[in-house]
C-alpha cells in the first residue's frame, strides 16, 4: 500500500497537531507520525 501526503509532520504533539491542522486549512494533504497516541504528554496528562 502506498500513501502520498503533501506534508509528513513528525510528533502529534500540540505543536505537531496545529501544524497540521493549519497545513490541512490551507489545503495540503497531512499525514502525522507518532510513537505514541495523538495528543502528547500535555494534552494527554497535563504539563
């Protein structure tokens, strides 16, 4: 299986996530890459 993506953002962190959701805004096609489930230590546990 192929997948072709405009952008590839690396850790779906807070910041990871508003990159991408601001890249997707303007209309490229994101993919997220992450170890872990989306959100981050902050966003999952609290800072």
């Amino acid at each position: 299986m192929t997948h072709s993506h405009d952008i590839i953002i690396i850790g779906g962190g807070s910041a990871g996530y508003a990159a991408a959701r601001t890249a997707q805004a303007e209309g490229a096609d994101v993919g997220i890459v992450d170890q872990g489930p989306l959100g981050g230590l902050c966003i999952l546990r609290g800072c």
